[in-house]
C-alpha cells in the first residue's frame, strides 16, 4: 500500500512551493489508491507557531487537499524520538558528545581559518570514559569511509561518500531531537512508503538512509522535486510577488486554478493544460516530473484562473464576489444585482479581486467620476445629451431595452453626434468611468430610478 506525507515546519506561511509539495504527495497516494499523511514538524519550538499551522491547514483545506491521517504533530512524539535515540546509543550506534558550544564554535572558526571543511572534528566518538556529570548530546556515528547510493524517481542514482557525511547530533543537550532524526523515525513509523519532497534536502537523504539502517528500518523511495523558479531564473521569492498560498485566494484565485497550476508545474502532460481534480488523481506520474526547476508563469496562473471563473457556476462566483465587495466596504443594496453582474463580468475579469472592482460603480448611486472621464465627457456641452436621455428615460417602462435603443438613436439623429459620443457621457454618468459593460446591460442592473438619479447628479456636477 502506497503511503505518503507532507511534512511541513510551521514557521512560516504555506508557500507555494510546499503547496505543490503536498499536491505531488496527496495525488501521487490516492493515483495508488494509497493514503495520505499530514504531519507538522514542529520541533523547532522558538520558530514555530500557531498561527503558521492554521495557515497550513486552511490552505490544504481550501486547495481540497485532504488528508486521511493526522495531523500529527511531532512536538507530541518527543518521547518516541528519545527512546530511539536511547536505542543507537545502546546498540553503540550513537555517541555522547560533551563538547560545549563554545568549542565547537572555536573548532568551526579554526576550521574557517585554515580553509578546512566545517565539520565536528569527532573528539568524543571513541571517548574511553564517559562524564557523568556533564551535559551532552546525542550524535550519530556515521560510518568513516563507503558510499550511500540511492536511485531517486526523479533524478535518478545519487551517490555520496560518507566521507563528506559529519557526525551529526541527532539529540541536542536540551533534550529536542533534530530534523533528520526526528523525520526517518516518523516516516519509519508511520509506513511512508515514497518521500516526494523540494530537492533541498537531496543533501539529507544519505544522513537519512543511514540512520533507516541503523534502527533497522526499511528504506522508502525517495522522489525530489525541483524547486520553483521566478522569470529570472531565481528561486522564487517575495521579489517575485506572493508565495503565500493563501495570498492567492486573498488575491481572488479560485482553488481550482491555483490545484491545476501547481500540478502542472514541472510535471508535464502533453499540450493538455486544464485538469479537474479528479483527472490530476487519474493521470498524475511522478516519472514525469521534470528534473530542472519549474518557472512561475503569473500569466498563465491567470488564465487559469479566468477559465476558472467563466466555467463556474453563476450563483458560487456571486457569493464569492459578495465577499470581496464586502471587503472593499461596498454596501450591498440588493443581492439580486450579484447575478446580473457576474454574468456580465464573468468573462472580462481574470481574478474575483478585479471583478469587485469593475462591479463596486454598481452599489452606490453617489457615482465616483475617474478624473479624466469626467473631463472629457461631463462637459457644458455633454449636459444637453443627458438632459435629453433623462427626459426620454422617465417615460420608458422599466428594462425596456427597445425603448432605451431608440431614444438613444433619437438623440443621435437630433444632435448629429456619433453614437459612441452620446453614450459616453451616459457611461460616465452611471459609472464613472469611461470603459464598463455593454451601456444597456448596465441601464439594466441599475434599474430606473438608479439610472435616473445618477442622470440628474451628473448633470447638477456640470457648471
Ligand atoms: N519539515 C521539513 C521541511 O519543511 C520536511 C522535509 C521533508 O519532507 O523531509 O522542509
């Protein structure tokens, strides 16, 4: 039975990155009809923080990222990791170091100076009588000379020499355990099968492996991902815009976008782009994850996410938009105007942050002119348009489009103007600005008596 996990640290927002991560594991288990494990490693106590779980969790959550084990969380497992510690140090796999600090640190600036590689120099390793009355760690003893190798699914045979390996603590004095000791006992445990993880830590894999042999575990696949890039080739980071997960959805991203633009990045399927979730489950291979890091395309994310809204479901986007409308402290009036407007929107907005905005001119009659709009089309001369249009409106019958039609040609003909100049103004008018949908459609969601009041304070602006 395939089993993986994601295992994130919660020091700090979910990332992109770690987002993909989990994505890769969760629709590499259930492909294999396997189980999938969340388990927050949280051992790092002074980094760590709530907050960060939450946002972990919520983000899983709103990605439809489910998990069908834990949340584990290690800071309640210290005692499993002691106890293993206690097993390497019996079966003389482990040692006691009672270096302090400050030798070590004297050590590392001697090994700096001298151009040497900054590693523990293994004073305590072979010590003959131990100090029963210092303090200590727990340090693994790391074989001297041979090779870990290990046949990685994305990048293929990777071979270190231990040579190149240090003793490393796996319990620190204090008594916490640290990451690579605290990550093989758990995923030995808990019977992960495949570690799909960023490719920063290939440099913990054969630490890692060793210490799987030493406790006499079973060693799983490991699969490494390619971190993600920005344009310029660079890992992706705040400079390139946001790398919180949740800033996406705040950004108006719907979850679907964001699930299919993760799975697509570095893994690859034809020409095919979109994929529902179910789809990503029965096509997704880990063999075809690319092994040189994958770019991050905002564009693309946004196509994506235009697809996204135009395919939804009118009434699901209305909710959502009522929500950023709310956020941006738009008054709703009239939650019937929402459907309307999504249907007229739906196609020219990428995200739902954008679509608040094009729709905010909807809910408030006190209409806020774009400076430039107003200049060009509020004008002594545009006045006499919009006291024809209003004197003609107040006598069509409400959403009378044909009626609206022809007196805007009676104008037209009356005035000798082109249309776009009589319906410009009347644009302005009602919205503010000078690009807005089709001016019937809006005439429409407005309703007369919006339309008529907006027409008279339009006319009052003009001096
Ligand atoms: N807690 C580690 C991290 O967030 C997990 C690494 C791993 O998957 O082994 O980087």
């Amino acid at each position: 039975m395939v089993k993986t996990r994601f295992a994130p640290s919660p020091t700090g927002h979910l990332h992109i990155g770690g987002a993909r991560t989990a994505l890769f594991n969760y629709l590499f288990s259930k492909h294999n009809n396997g189980i999938f494990v969340l388990r927050i490693e949280d051992t790092d106590l002074e980094r760590s923080k709530d907050e960060y779980t939450q946002d972990i969790l919520e983000g899983l959550k709103w990605l439809g990222i489910f998990w069908d084990e834990g949340p584990f969380f290690q800071r309640e497992r210290m005692d499993l990791y002691r106890a293993h510690a206690i097993r390497l140090l019996e079966n003389g796999l482990a040692y006691r170091c009672y270096c302090t600090p400050e030798e070590l640190e004297e050590k590392r600036k001697a090994a700096i100076k001298e151009g040497k590689k900054v590693a523990y120099d293994r004073t305590c390793r072979d010590l003959k009588e131990q100090k029963p009355k210092k303090p200590y760690a727990i340090r693994f003893k790391t074989p001297k000379s041979g090779q870990v190798t290990f046949n990685d699914i994305i990048r293929g045979q990777i071979t270190f020499n231990c040579e190149e390996l240090d003793d490393l603590i796996i319990l620190r004095s204090d008594g916490t355990p640290t990451y690579n000791f605290t990550v093989v006992v758990d995923d030995a445990l808990m019977g992960i099968t495949h570690i799909i993880r960023g490719d920063d830590h290939i440099n913990n894999t054969p630490r890692q492996i060793l210490i799987y042999e030493a406790l006499g575990y079973k060693v799983p696949e490991f699969a490494h991902v390619p971190l993600i890039h920005g344009k310029d080739k660079t890992r992706l980071s705040k400079r390139h815009g946001a790398t919180s997960l949740l800033e996406y959805r705040n950004e108006g991203f719907l979850p679907e976008a964001l699930l299919n633009y993760l799975a697509r990045l570095g893994w690859a399927y034809g020409d095919q782009e979109i994929f529902s979730k179910e789809e990503l489950i029965e096509k997704f291979d880990i063999n075809h994850v690319g092994k040189s890091p994958a770019i991050f395309d905002m564009d693309k994310l946004k196509w994506l996410n235009s697809h996204y809204i135009k395919t939804s479901q009118d009434s699901r986007i209305a909710d959502l938009l009522e929500a950023f409308l709310l956020k941006a402290g738009v008054k709703i009036d009239n939650r019937e105007k929402l459907i309307p407007i999504v249907k007229n929107l739906k196609d020219r907005a990428k995200t739902l942050k954008e679509m608040a905005q094009m729709a905010e001119f909807f809910f408030n009659d006190d209409v806020h002119y774009e400076e430039k709009a107003k200049e060009k089309y509020l004008t002594y001369e545009t006045k006499k348009i919009l006291e024809d249009f209003l004197d003609g409106f107040v006598s069509l019958k409400e959403n009378d489009e044909a009626g609206q039609k022809l007196l805007i040609e009676n104008i037209v003909k009356e005035t000798g103007k082109k249309t776009v100049d009589v319906v410009q103004p009347i644009r302005v008018a009602l919205s503010g600005k000078t690009a807005s949908p089709g001016i019937f459609e809006v005439i429409n969601i407005l309703g007369k008596k919006s339309v008529e009041k907006r027409i008279k304070k339009a006319i009052e602006s003009i001096c």
